[in-house]
C-alpha cells in the first residue's frame, strides 16, 4: 500500500516545490507560434478511446498536422484507428523518447491519457515550450494541478487548454451574456446532477483490496502506464477507462463529468476555491473505488458583490436532486461524445445543473447545453429582456490550434481549468475519507483534518518521477 505523507511533510514539500520557483529549470525549447497560413504540427499522446476521439477532432479543423503517435500500447485493439488513419507518423510508447527525437519538429501536444497520468506529460512538454492540450480534470491530485498552473504561467508563452469542450459552445456565451446583463445574479444555490451508469455500479463494495494480479498484455508497458503511481499489479480493471473507477487512478463521476456541467457557473460566478467540501451521503463507500452513488456540499463564500453560495453535487442512478415546480422535460446534449463503453442513454434526470438565482430558477444540461429559465411562464415573460447572445467563433478544438497560432486567447486555459479542477480534487477527498472539511481557500490547506491535508499533495511520486514536481 503507498504510504500517505504526513502534515509536517506536506508543509516542507509544499514549501520547496513554491520554492523551486527560483530554482527551476531552464526552458529546453522555445515556444514556437505557427504563422498565419502554417498548420500546427501536433503530437497526441495518449491514442485510444478519448484520447483517439481528441486527435481525430483536432485533426479535422484542418489546423494541424499530425507528426508523431504515442501510447504505452500501441499493439492494443483501440489504438489501430489512429495508426490506420497516420500509418506514415513516428510512433513512440514513451513520451520521453519521443520528445527526445522529436522535439524540434513538435509545435503541440494533445494528452489524452488517464487522468493520474496527465501531469508529468504536461509538466515536460511545458518546459519543452511546447502547447498543450490536455483532458479535464487536468491531474489527479490538488498539489499537481497547482504545480500545472505554476509551470503554466512561468511559460506564459505556451498555450494551455483543458479538454471540457462546451467551454466553447453556446452554454459558455449564453451564461457569460447573460450574466453581465445582469439576468443570471445573486445565486445562492446550484444542484448539479449525473445520475447514469457508472462503470463500478454493480461491483462489490465489501471489497479488502486491489483485483488480483493477472498477465500483462504483451504489447503494454505497465510499469510506464502507471508512471507516479508504478506500485500496482496488472489488471484488466486497471486499464481502457476502467482506471476512473479507482480513487488511486481517476476522479469518479465527480471529475469525469463535472468540469462538463459546472465550467460556466465557476468561471463566471467568480467560484474560486470553496470553504468546506462535505460529504453529505455516500452509498456503497469503500476505501478503493468510489461510492454507487454520493451527494457532496460545496460551500463558496461571497465574492465581490455576490452572495455566498453552495453547490450540492449528485451521482448514483436514484440520487436525485429536489425538482422544481415547473421543471419540465430533462433533455440529453446530442453533442456529448460517446463513451468507450458504448453509446449514451438517457437517464431518469440527465446530467446537468438546477440554478437558483435571484428572482430567477434555470435549468441546463452538461457541456454546451444552453439554460432555460423555469418554469415556462417566467420565461415567457422575460423573453424580450434576453440579451444577444454572440455564436462561438470556434470550437474548442480550434480555439485551441488558433491559440497556438496567435489568433484567439484560448477559453479553458490553465487558469480557468485549473481550480475548477481543483474543486473536484477535494470533492474526490471527501468521497474517499466521507468526511466534511474545512478549507482555507488562500492558504490552500484543509484546517481541521491531517489525512485529508496529506491528500491534496498524494503519495511521494514513485522513482524516476520526482523531477517533474519541479517548477
């Protein structure tokens, strides 16, 4: 079992990794913006599944080129539709080598890998002046995703962008008008709900341990799949999206699906950092994999002329938020990507988000959904009093390549991303200890809790990781 660092540890290391800031590296690279009529030579790191689904996006705006494939397992079945579509790119299965060999020749990089494994990739390419697209959440754990924005804003020539793609669609305009029009405002109280299958519903939640070892692929290289985290035994369970399941891998539904349903409402509500995470009820709790179903308490306090608010998150198939009168028809985006697993069905309340504002109730899906104001009545009336709302001028994936190119200023850079996914870092803390704590926002430190405190840093990286915990 890994050994969780204590306090006092914490402290220390926190404090030399805010150190390290005048003491970091020097850039390896420089930061190369691709000219007007250049494509962006893009490498995607992380191939299969999601990540596959991103170069394949990216790759279809026409605004990149794609120079080099990498995946620790390029013998698997997901990983052939990428080879077969860029059978003449370089393939690597270590980043390393690739930024090694290829460096010169990479403008970006897409990372498309689980989420424990998205921050050492970052945090190279970063220093190799390289732009990076990288899957929300951005990092498994608080303390990484800090180390992210740091190395981001050291760079601040390098493009960051995390992959919540409604962050570019016609939600993200809309709650942003709507805002400063001033229709959306004094929000007390948001219920954001994801209540379809997960990929551990049904599993045993009396569980004593990891699954049992079993052979190793041929084709994978397990100890690089793990990288930080190397300490693990193979499992099928492990691998191809089954990884989100496990508190030492993934973010849950929490970090899967909140950073689709709640990215407006943080970014223009001012969120920030909450002041206490709570876990208000957890069915199935254990201390490997997450819970069947959880409802969380967010607490954020008043922010320059707005009120205090709580956000209460709920998962699980019949955890349902209070409906509201008037609440009509629950719709599913037919913009949200498929899952690995299959295609999306509709659930009993489909993922989204119950608003309550001043004078004013809204509903909204996930990703680029638009809200509604509720019940019908009240929106007829204020139908003449919506402002114009612009249309997206790119889409996510564009956004991106155009950032690289000096066009546009990309919309989900680390800066937004980041303590957006922070928030689900201490709601995933609170899932796995069923705790409620106390948070101080700018000191960065759980207050009333020692164990939840060692976990916003994690486990000490496994050998051969450390370097990349350095500003």
């Amino acid at each position: 079992m890994n050994h969780y660092l204590s306090r006092r540890s914490f402290i220390s290391r926190t404090a030399m990794a805010g150190g390290a800031m005048l003491l970091s590296n020097s850039v390896l690279g420089h930061v190369k913006l691709a000219g007007a009529n250049e494509r962006v030579n893009l490498a995607g790191i992380g191939i299969g599944n999601r990540g596959g689904e991103i170069i394949k996006e990216l790759y279809k705006t026409g605004l990149c080129n794609i120079v080099a494939l990498c995946d620790v397992d390029m013998g698997a079945k997901h990983t052939q539709e990428l080879i077969a579509m860029f059978p003449d790119v370089p393939r690597y299965q270590d980043f390393r080598k690739m930024f090694d060999e290829m460096g010169n020749q990479i403008d970006a990089v897409t990372v498309g890998t689980p989420d424990f494994a998205h921050f050492a990739i970052t945090m190279m390419a970063i220093d190799l002046g390289k732009h990076v697209y990288v899957e929300k959440p951005m990092a498994r754990t608080f303390w990484e995703v800090e180390l992210m924005m740091q190395k981001a804003k050291k760079f601040p020539k390098v493009v960051t962008q995390m992959g919540n793609q409604g962050h570019s669609e016609a939600n993200y305009f809309q709650f942003k008008a709507w805002k400063e029009a001033g229709i959306i405002k004094d929000v007390t109280r948001i219920d954001a709900h994801m209540n379809m299958p997960r990929r551990w519903h049904g599993w045993d939640t009396n569980i004593k341990g990891f699954p049992a070892a079993e052979k190793i692929p041929d084709t994978l290289d397990w100890e690089l799949w793990q990288m930080q985290t190397l300490g693990h035994n193979y499992n099928r369970d492990f691998i191809n999206g089954q990884w989100r399941c496990w508190f030492d891998f993934g973010m849950g539904a929490l970090g899967d699906w909140g950073a689709h349903i709640l990215d407006t409402a943080h970014e223009f509500l001012d969120l920030g950092l909450p002041t206490a995470v709570e876990a208000v009820a957890l069915d199935g709790h254990n201390s490997f994999f997450f819970p069947m179903s959880s409802t969380l308490k967010f607490r954020f306090a008043a922010r320059k002329k707005m009120p205090a608010l709580d956000i209460n998150w709920y998962d699980g198939l019949d955890n349902l938020p209070p409906i509201p009168e008037g609440y009509g028809v629950s719709g599913l985006d037919p913009n949200i990507p498929p899952p690995s697993t299959g295609k999306m069905e509709p659930a009993k309340l489909n993922p989204g988000k119950i608003i309550y504002g001043k004078g004013l109730t809204f509903k909204g899906g996930s990703h680029g959904s638009t809200l509604q104001i509720i019940p019908e009545d009240k929106a007829k009336d204020m139908a003449a009093k919506l402002p114009q709302v612009q249309r997206s001028p790119s889409n996510h994936f564009a956004n991106f390549l155009k950032a690289c190119k000096g066009e546009e200023k990309t919309r989900s850079s680390f800066d937004i991303g980041g303590p957006l996914s922070q928030v689900f870092c201490l709601g995933v803390i609170a899932q796995r200890l069923n705790a409620k704590l106390a948070f101080d926002p700018i000191k960065r430190e759980v207050t009333n809790d020692k164990f939840a405190q060692a976990l916003l840093i994690g486990p000490p990286p496994a050998k051969g990781w450390e370097q990349y915990y350095r500003v």
